[in-house]
C-alpha cells in the first residue's frame, strides 16, 4: 500500500512540474514573439537559421529515451533553460 501512496504522489509531483513547465514555456514564447520577430526581420546574413539548424543537429545527435533523462525539479522549473544553447 506504501509503494501505491508514492506512486500517486510522485506522478502528481511530475504533473505539477510539467503543467507549471508548459505554463512558463507559453509565458516565455508569448514574451519573446515580439523580440524574435525584430531579430528574424533584422538577420540579413541568416546567421539565425544556421544557429538554430547547427543547434537541432546537436540536440537530435544526442537524444535519450525520456526515461533516461534525470533532471531536477530546479532544471525543469528555470525559465530560462530554454536560452541555454545561445552563447
């Protein structure tokens, strides 16, 4: 019955962090349009598109299975992750 307890607990634990997760990352995306529509009108060598494609290469390159994935409740809940792969 203990493992019954901490099964429900850990998946509504898992909802909880995925619905805030999507709720930031809408936030964030409703944030950034008006920013990344300014830097696509202003990229005129299309130094963008080839960032964002070199970026997708690297990131398919090296996916797990989700399960593998070990992320932490402060990793999934930063919203600023999602700006981790500009330098």
């Amino acid at each position: 019955m203990q493992t019954l307890a901490v099964d429900l607990a850990s998946t509504f634990v898992d909802d909880a962090a995925a619905l805030v997760s999507g709720f930031g990352r809408a936030v964030l995306r409703l944030a950034m349009a008006p920013i990344d529509r300014i830097a696509n009108a202003c990229d005129i060598a299309g130094v963008l598109a080839e960032r964002r494609a070199t970026f997708l290469m690297w990131r398919t390159s090296r996916v797990r299975p989700r399960h593998d994935r070990r992320v932490s409740l402060l990793g999934r809940l930063n919203p600023f992750r999602h700006l981790a792969h500009l330098t």
